[in-house]
C-alpha cells in the first residue's frame, strides 16, 4: 500500500480522556511525525496536532478509534499522492 502524509486535529473537551488520547497515540507512534499540542485553560480545553505518514488503513485505524473516543472531535486530512 501506498503511504500518505497527512494532518489529523483532535479537540479534547473532556479532559477526562487525555490518558486515553495518548495511549492511543503511543500505539501509532510509529506514524506520527510531529504533534503539538496546546493546553487551552480558558476555555477548558485542549487542542492536538498530529502530523502522520502511513497507509490509509493505518491513518484510518488512529481516526476510527479516536473518533470512538467520547468527549473529543477529530477531523483529518491526507494527501493525494
């Protein structure tokens, strides 16, 4: 398969999961290239992003299950080639 490059942003109302969200992150490391992330106190929340290199399935497996995750929004966004 080919891989892509890709951004992926996740916004983390809960803060409840935060050990989930990086638990999850820590499985894929092996496709994120970068991440920032930003703690945003004043209004409760905290922003993540990922920039990821890996085949579609790989990209997809992250989202899905992050997507799965309740008190968090993730959209995401690969390359053509």
């Amino acid at each position: 398969m080919d891989k892509r490059i890709g951004v992926i942003g996740i916004l983390i109302e809960d803060l409840a999961m935060v050990s989930d969200v990086n638990e999850l992150l820590h499985q894929y490391g092996s496709i994120i290239i970068g991440r920032m992330g930003v703690p945003y106190r004043e209004r409760g929340v905290s922003v993540i992003s990922l920039i990821v290199d890996g085949t579609t399935d790989e990209i997809g497996a992250l989202t899905g299950k992050l997507g799965k995750l309740k008190g968090l929004s993730v959209r995401s966004a690969l390359s053509k080639k």
